[in-house]
C-alpha cells in the first residue's frame, strides 16, 4: 500500500515543499458513495477520493512530472547549442544534441450534466445523480491539476450555461468546485446541441461527459462523434441510480417525470422485466456507438464506488500522453 | 342443453344479491386504483416506452383476472339462490318415466263461486278439477301419477303411483269440495312418503329431478294453515313450510294457482267469524249474552247486511249491521232467555240485502252449542259461621254472587253457605265452585276432599283474613306445591301497625276475570283501597296472575291442578282488609272470578268441520245396551262409537262431514254439537308469488290455473344446480389463483 504523502496537492505539484508525511490511513473507503454521502465539501469530497484511489494503487507512473532523456542525434543548424552533449564530443568529438521525452500537458474539458433528471436520488442511493456527477467530476478535476494538466468545465441541460476554459493554474481548483456546485433547474437535457457546442469550444483535449444522457442515443451519438472529429478523446460516464437500474418497485405507482414528462400510474411488477429490457438497450446502443468511435462509455452506479470511473480517466490519460509522445518523440521541441 | 330446459332460482332475490354482489370485485379494483404511491421519476421515456409495448397485454391480464372473481362471486351468490334447472317431459329416467303427484285443494274455499264468466257459476274447486284434468292429459304415458286431497285430514285419493290414467281421471271426477279446512302440511308430508315409498325414492333419483309435485289449490292464506283473524303466522304455518322445503329437496314443486291475488277481481265475501255465548254460566230465565263477529274479507264494501239468529226452529233475534268496508269486522250482541234447561243449539245467518250474495256460502252460518241450568250451585265456606248478612266475607260474597233484588230477578249463581265444620257432610261434586272464606284451617281429609273436587273439574276460591292459620294452609293445603292451595303463603303485608295501605293495579289483560275492567282505568275496583293483604311466593310456571298490587305483588292467583281450577284471593273478601266489597265492581270481579272457576261444560261441543264429536259417558251409559244415537243437520241419525278417551270412555262420531248441529243422545240427555266450517277458509284472496316465496321459503315454480295450457314446461323434472354452481366457482378460483401466479411471474 503507497504512502498517501506521496501524493501532491496542486500546490505541492507547483513546486511548494512537501509537507511531512501523515499517518498512514486508509483512504480506500472514500471512494464510496455511502462514505462520501457523509462529507459536505466537494472540494473535501474529491480530494478524499483521489486519496483513496491512489492508495489503491500499488505504484504510481503518473508521480511527478519530469523531462528526462530519450536519445541522441547529430547536431544540425538552428539547434540550440545548450542542448549538445558535450561529454560526448570530448569521448567522440562530434556533436550531438540531446533529445528528451516531452512531457504533455492534457487540456481535460469536465461536461456535467445539470438538467433536472439528474436530480433524482432514490432511496437506496446515498447521493442523487447529480452529487454523483459533480463528485466525480471534482475528483477528476483534482486529479488532473495534480497532473498538470489543464482542466476546463462545462455545465449544461439544454445548452451549455456555464463554460471555463482549460486551465492547469492550481488557482483554478476552488473556483471550479464553487462552479460545479451551482443549484440544478428544471431545463431538459438537450446533449446534441451541447455537445456541438462544444465541439466547437475544445479541441484535440480530453473530454469527460457525466451525465444520465437520458436523450435519443443516437442524437447523444452523433454530438460525441463531432468531439471525435474535432480531435478529441471522449469518456462518457453514464450515471444512473440503482433504482434507475433495477425497477424495485412494488404496488401501484404513479411515476411523476422530471423533465415535463408527464406522469404513469402502473403496477411497476407487470412492467418491470420490460422497462429493464429498455434501459439495456438503451445502454447497449450507447456502448456500440462509443466503442466504434474509440470512446470510453462508463456505466456509473450512484451507489457503486467511484473508482472505477477516476480509473477510466487515468487509463485514457495515459494512453493519451504515450501517444502524444511518440507523436513529439525526436520532435526536440523542449 | 336442451332448448327446451331453463334456469330459475328458489330465491331470485338472493340471486339478484349474488349477481349484484359481483360488483365487489370490480370496486375494489376501482379503490385499488385509487390507492397508489407518488413516486419522482428521472427514467421516464424507458417507462412509457415499456408501458406503451406491455399496456394492452396487462390490460387484458388484468380484465381477466377481474372477469373471474367478479363471475365467481357473482356464481357462489347464484349457488346460494337454489337454482335449478327445468327440463321438459321428455327427460325423465329412461324405463321408469316420472313420478308425478297431484294435490287437489278440496277444502271449504274451493266452495267459493267465480264469476270469471258471467251467468256461469263455476266454483274454484271446478277449476282446480279442469287444471288438474289438463295436466294428466299432457303427462307421458311413461309416467306415473299419485293423486291426494288436501280437505283436512289430507288423504290419499290413489293410494299409489301409477301409469293407470283412466283410473286416475276417475278418482279426480271423484273427489268434491266439501266444508272442511285445508291440510297443506298433511298433504305435502303424504306426497313426500309417496316419494320415499317409491322406485323414486332414493337420493339419486331425487337429483335427476324426475318426480314433480303439483299443489292446485288457491293458495290462500287459510291453505297455508295461516290464522287470517292473526297477524302471526301460525305454527301450522311453519309447518306447512317445513313440509314444503322437505318435498323440495326431493321433487320439483310447482303451485297451480286457482284465482288470483289481482284485488280488483278478487271474490266478494263477508262471513261469521264468531258466534258464542260470552255468558259462561247460562241459567233457566236468565238472560244470556251472545256475541256474533261478522268479518268482510273481500275488496269491496258491503251494505245493508243483517245478521238472523234462530233457537231450532224458534226465531230469535234479527241485528242490522252497519257498512262494512273491505277488511274491517263488526261485532253484535244481543241476550236471550231460555225457559228450559239442557243442551241447547243456536244458529247465527248472515242475510244480505236483495238478491244479493257473497262468493262462499258455507261460511254465511255459524252454529253454537250451549246448555242452559236451573242454576249453578256453589258453596261458601264461612270461616266465622254464625255472623249474620255482611258481617263475614262469606256474607259479602253471597250478596256478590247473587244480590237480593225487590224484583225478584233470578242469577245464575246459587250460593250455598255453610260452617267448616259441616263441610264434610256435603257432596262436592254436586257444586260447580267452592269458597273458603277465612276458613281458619280444615282437617286434612276436607283438604284431600278439596283437592280431589279440584282435579276432577270443580273450581276452588280461597279468600284470606285475619282467622287464616297461615302455616296450616302452607303445611296441609299447600304442602310444597302437591296440595290445593294455588300458591304458597307469605307474610301478611303491610305489618302489623303500617297503615300505608295499596291499591290494586290496572292492566289492560285479556284475562277473563278482569277483562272487563281493561278499558276502566278509574272504576272503583281501582279506587278500592287494600290495608293488607297475605304476600305470596307463586311458582310462575304453574300460576296465573290476573290482577296484581300496584307494587306487583300478586292479588289473584289461578293455578290449573287436574281437569279444575284453585284461586288465591290474597286479601279478604269482606271489609276487614279492604274496601272493595262496599264498591260495586266487586260483584263484578267476583261474579266473573266464580264463573271463570266454574268447569266448563260445553266447551267440547263445538267443533270444525271433520273433527269428530266426543262426548264422556259415566258408569251407567256405559251399562246400556244401545249405542248413543247422532242426529245429523239433514235429519239422519247415526250410531256413535265408543273410544276411550284420557278422562274415560266416551260416545264418539267423526262423520262431521258438514256444518251444523249434531245431537247426540246420550243417557236420555240429547247433547247438542255445534259444528262450524274453519274460518279461516273464508279469506278466498290468494297469495301472491312473493307472499308464498316468503312463507315456503323453498323453490318451487308458480302458475295461474288458466296458464296451464301456456305452460309447457310444467311437465318438466328439475335437476338442482347448486352443487354444479358451486363446482363451477372452485374450478374459477382456481383458475384465477393459477393465472395470478403465472401473470404475476411473468412480469415480475
């Protein structure tokens, strides 16, 4: 188990003196929701979760960022002479310039769903999807500054209402939690044209959508399909209540949409097995689709822990920075 | 199922109930609905597209389920309803046809004349004759037929079933309507041994519904053994029902209506319901009370009826009666002296004005039996012999009984007063009453004397004062109830030196010692005051209490011991505890107190048609050679036979086929009878469908006579169809129960 005074906060990423090492402590239990349900702050909240993910983690790649060597090559014009080896022209008496790996520096968009089914929280869920969401998202957010990587965010229902550019300033941190901690209203889900809009805002970034994407999946699709095409990897975190999942109810029920969607008095038993078939379909539709654009489609349980969604994004990460990489590798552009 | 078969139900208004019930369901289906929980839903576009695909297969789930406890409920209601089904005359057992038993109501309202055609006087009896002819003429010659008569006592007219239809047709020809009541009971419980007694009588049999049972009759209330003058129905009633139910459960029961319960057709007819002499102790030259009710049980009021009384031959009386509307009574009185004493028969004639007549004639006479005396002989017992006029109670009631008049008027009551001591010297049986007047005490054998005088018929007056030894009385005239003291003594009330005093308490009692003073809440007889009187413990079982104290403490005691009567008088019968012998209802109370413990001596000698004539024989009678001799009304005589009945040997004569007076000559004693048609025959409207369906409480079919010929399927058997009901209602259960678990698993 890692010592979780490895880990840095922003500050401490920036280049602030480590603060002695506390006692050890099991952070794992952070990453459950019922556990999270408990802390107030979301700016506690996240970092309490990326504690807990990383003391999961049994060695940390992504520690730290740092220039190191890759290789040499011969020295040609219009390089920079403080880059020449020169150990290395008094064994050979040539010169050659030394090359690095580039460290990237990711440009994450957090989209989070604020339309009012998000709102919905049923009994057996300790946080409504929408806590879920933001909590996820400010995790993400400190996980990433924390990384250097740049993080913006948007919020949006049936359009974007709240969008902050990418930025990887440890100033960043709190007002982004003061932003994902805004009140929801009644507006309908409209992902499309979000999700055109802000295709239109970033590119070539990391683009994480949290949301219930209750909307015609093949709609949500095609939003996801133009982020692609603008350049962008895309994880897309579907969150859902456990009640959402397995329909448990019993007796005659009037269900009452959110999102002006009219109400249903059923007997929930006789509908259960069909509404089910639905939702995995529903789910089924968004997973092929996302896997034919190399998209990350994460199905989150607001009652499940929230580890395996922080983990989908480091994973993206760093196939993202080994691609980048190799893009740059002998680029010499540090 | 045949085309020819139909359902009917023995209680439709259960079976309306049941169907009605199988709305239970659908209510709680409709509350059901409306009790549901509000829930906030995000996921809403998966569940109206769910809904959208499973609606109408729920729906029909769910009408399903709803079609069979609604049709269950309703089922279980129509199995309870009794319903049965009809099959037509082509379904009976195969080789052994149908048994089929026919009623013929032959009793006294049958006599009833019609005036369905005019200038035609057919009489309902001649109606029933022509239903029952229709019904054997439809009959498969299969089939087998029984016929009984319902004239009480009800008989068998062929004494078994057979398929002999000539014989039957004979036997219906046969029978006439005569004056005797109507004997449903009887009937209904010969049909249900004919059933038993037959091939058809095993329970098998009796499900296949292959015997039917047609009651003709007119089906009044009288043929129901209703009391028409009662509100209450009888126990005859009762068992009329009972009969009913019990033929029911073992053959279809089909009631041929003769007349109809339409009351703008109904029969005209008014009739004597009562002609008595209300005088219980008639005497030589002196006056007797007579009282005649006459009744208008028809639908229209009658006008100038008079009502003629004839002695024999010798007219008495004529009455102008006032205008009887529909169902009201009127009553007569009218006195008559007789001159001579014996057995005496008088007949009371309803005579109508013009030409004018009612339906039942027989029922426009009314015959009575009395039989008049020199005098009736009691005897006073005065507990202070020696004192002169009213100076003791035994004075006081002497004057009582019979008062001394200028005018020399006779009574019918002749007091005799003698000491205790010469009691024993007298022949008790030769007086009808005996009164002990604060007799002090008597030797045991003047109480066994006592005592055997009482069980044999005579009545007993014990009057109280200050000379009664009070535990003698209890120790030898009571002794634990065996005695003939009416009930046990107390101690005097008020005590010794309470002058507080009581007085007697009106009740409006029917009890024929104070019924006269029912309607006189102020009479002296209640104005009297009582300073003291002996307190009893009565065994009320055994006593009657005709007039009480007002703080409920018994004044008259009447305790029946034997064929007798003994009376407790429990103050004093002269002015030494109370009063009351200084007001003139004492005579009254005293006069009608004596005739009440007086035996009765004709009460026998009157009877209802077909009930026989009995009249006890003594010692000697039975010695003489020749048998008593019976004067019928139409001037034949015949010879009376002789049974023994629980008191002796008595001249007997059942052959009272018709009403009159009937003089059977007994030990040179001519004793006159009268017999009278029952009056409840005189109410000729019958019952309507609903009014039966209420008495029965049984299934049975109704039809009018003159449907017959409509009515097909009359000559149908019935199967009962309440066990297949309620067969069909568990296979429904079931099904539901199976369907539930299925749909239920299925959407869960």
């Amino acid at each position: 188990m890692a010592e979780t005074g490895q880990h840095a906060m922003p500050q401490e990423a920036a280049g602030e003196a480590p603060r002695r090492p506390t006692p050890p402590r099991d952070y794992r239990k952070y990453l459950d929701p019922q556990v999270l349900a408990r802390i107030s702050g979301l700016q506690l909240r996240a970092r309490l979760a990326v504690a807990g993910l990383y003391a999961g983690m049994h060695r940390s790649p992504y520690r730290g960022v740092s220039v190191e060597f890759a290789d040499h090559r011969p020295y040609t014009q219009s390089d920079d002479i403080r880059h020449i080896d020169w150990r290395l022209f008094g064994r050979t008496d040539r010169y050659f310039v030394k090359e690095y790996e580039q460290d990237t520096n990711l440009n994450c968009i957090l989209a989070v769903d604020c339309s009012e089914s998000m709102a919905y929280r049923s009994d057996a869920a300790p946080l409504s999807k929408h806590e879920y969401a933001t909590a996820v998202a400010a995790s993400l957010a400190y996980l990433a500054l924390t990384q250097r990587d740049s993080v913006g965010l948007a919020l949006f229902d049936r359009r974007i209402t709240r969008f902050r550019k990418p930025s990887n300033h440890p100033s960043l941190w709190r007002p982004l939690i003061d932003d994902l901690q805004v009140s929801i209203g009644p507006a309908r889900t409209s992902l499309r044209a979000v999700l055109d809009d802000l295709a239109e805002r970033v590119s070539r970034g990391v683009v994480v959508l949290i949301s219930d994407l209750f909307d015609d999946p093949q709609e949500t699709l095609r939003g996801l399909q133009h982020l692609r095409y603008r350049g962008n990897d895309v994880i897309v975190f579907n969150v859902w209540d456990p009640a959402e999942l397995t329909f448990p109810f019993r007796g005659p029920t009037r269900f009452e949409g959110l999102e002006e969607q009219g109400r249903l008095l059923v007997e929930p038993r006789a509908l259960r097995r069909r509404y089910q078939a639905q939702t995995e379909a529903f789910r089924a539709t968004l997973d092929r689709g996302c896997r034919a654009m190399q998209a990350d489609y994460v199905v989150c349980d607001t009652s499940a822990p929230l580890g395996p969604a922080l983990s989908a994004y480091l994973a993206t990460r760093g196939v993202r920075a080994r691609a980048c990489s190799s893009r740059t590798r002998g680029g010499g552009q540090r | 199922m045949s085309a020819l078969a139909a359902i009917s139900f023995a209680l439709p208004s259960l079976a309306v109930a049941g169907v009605a019930g199988g709305a239970v369901p659908i209510v709680i289906h409709l509350l059901h609905r409306r009790r549901f929980r509000r829930t906030p839903w995000a996921a809403m576009s998966f569940l109206l597209a769910a809904n959208r695909r499973s609606r109408r297969r729920m729906q029909l789930e769910q009408w399903l389920l709803l079609a069979l406890r609604t049709l269950a409920i309703m089922l279980l209601g129509l199995a309870a309803s009794g319903p049965f089904l009809t099959r037509s005359a082509f379904s009976g057992v195969p080789g052994r046809g149908t048994l089929r038993i026919l009623l013929l109501d032959n009793s006294c309202s049958m006599q009833a004349v019609t005036q369905d055609v005019p200038d035609d006087e057919t009489t309902r009896f001649d109606q029933v004759r022509a239903a029952a002819r229709q019904l054997l003429d439809s009959f498969p010659d299969t089939d087998s037929v029984s016929l009984i008569t319902l004239a009480s006592p009800a008989g068998r007219a062929v004494s078994a079933p057979t398929r002999d239809r000539r014989h039957v047709q004979s036997r219906v020809d046969a029978v006439t309507a005569g004056e005797r009541g109507t004997d449903l009971n009887g009937g209904l419980r010969l049909a249900a041994e004919t059933i038993r007694g037959s091939e058809w009588g095993t329970a098998g049999a009796a499900r296949t519904g292959s015997v039917v049972v047609y009651v003709i009759s007119d089906l009044t209330r009288a043929a129901l053994g209703e009391d028409v003058l009662a509100d209450a129905p009888a126990d005859a009633t009762r068992s009329s029902a009972s009969a009913a139910r019990d033929v029911a459960g073992m053959a279809r029961l089909v009631l041929v209506g003769v007349g109809t319960p339409d009351g703008e057709k109904a029969l005209d007819n008014a009739a004597i319901t009562r002609f008595a002499a209300t005088s219980p102790l008639p005497a030589v030259d002196v006056p007797v009370r007579f009282r005649v009710d006459v009744t208008n049980f028809g639908h229209r009021t009658v006008e100038g009826l008079a009502v003629q009384v004839h002695q024999e031959d010798r007219f008495l009386r004529r009455m102008e009666l006032p205008t009887l509307a529909p169902g009201k009574g009127e009553t007569a009185w009218f006195s008559a002296v007789f001159d001579t004493a014996g057995s005496l028969g008088l007949e009371a004639r309803l005579v109508f004005a013009g030409e004018s007549a009612d339906a039942l004639a027989a029922d426009n006479v009314r015959y009575a039996s009395i039989e008049t005396r020199e005098h009736v002989p009691v005897l006073l017992v005065d507990g202070r012999p020696g004192a002169a006029g009213l100076s003791g109670a035994a004075g006081y009631l002497a004057m009582a009984l019979a008062p001394r008049s200028a005018a020399g008027d006779r009574y019918a009551l002749a007091p005799k007063v003698v000491a205790p001591y010469d009691l024993t010297g007298e022949v008790l049986s030769a007086y009808d009453v005996i009164a002990l007047c604060d007799v002090p005490q008597l030797a045991p054998a003047a109480w066994n004397g006592l005592r055997d005088f009482v069980a044999a018929g005579g009545g007993l007056l014990v009057t109280l004062g200050e000379d009664v030894q009070i535990p003698h009385y209890n120790e030898a005239a009571y002794a634990g109830g065996e005695g003939v003291l009416a009930a046990e003594l107390g101690e005097p009330f008020p005590p010794a030196g309470d002058e507080r005093g009581t007085r007697l308490k009106h009740e409006a009692s029917p009890h024929p010692v104070t019924s006269d003073f029912a309607d006189a809440a102020d009479s002296g007889l209640f104005q009297s005051r009582i300073s003291r009187y002996v307190r009893t413990n009565p065994d009320s079982d055994r006593t009657d209490v005709p007039l009480r104290y007002e703080n409920g403490d018994p004044a008259i005691l009447i305790r029946t011991i034997g064929r007798g009567r003994s009376c407790l008088f429990t103050t004093s019968a002269d002015m030494m505890w109370t009063n009351l012998p200084a007001k003139g209802d004492y005579v009254s109370l005293m006069t009608n107190l004596v005739s009440h413990l007086a035996p009765a001596r004709t009460g026998h000698r009157s009877v209802l048609v077909g009930e026989p004539l009995a009249e006890p024989l003594s010692p000697a009678g039975l010695s003489r050679p020749e048998r008593p001799a019976v004067l019928l009304p139409d001037g034949q005589t015949q010879t009376a036979a002789l049974s023994t009945e629980v008191d002796g040997v008595a001249a007997t004569y059942a052959g009272t086929d018709k009403a009159g007076l009937y003089v059977m000559q007994v030990e040179s004693a001519a004793h006159t009878f009268a017999v009278n048609v029952d009056i409840d025959e005189a109410d000729l409207t019958p019952l309507s469908k609903t009014a039966l369906a209420e008495r029965l409480a049984c299934r049975f079919d109704y039809v009018s006579a003159a449907e017959i010929r409509d009515s097909a399927d009359l000559t149908a058997a019935t199967t009962d169809l309440s066990v297949p009901a309620l067969a069909l209602v568990l296979t429904l259960l079931l099904c539901e129960s199976w369907l539930a678990a299925r749909f239920g698993a299925a959407a869960g």
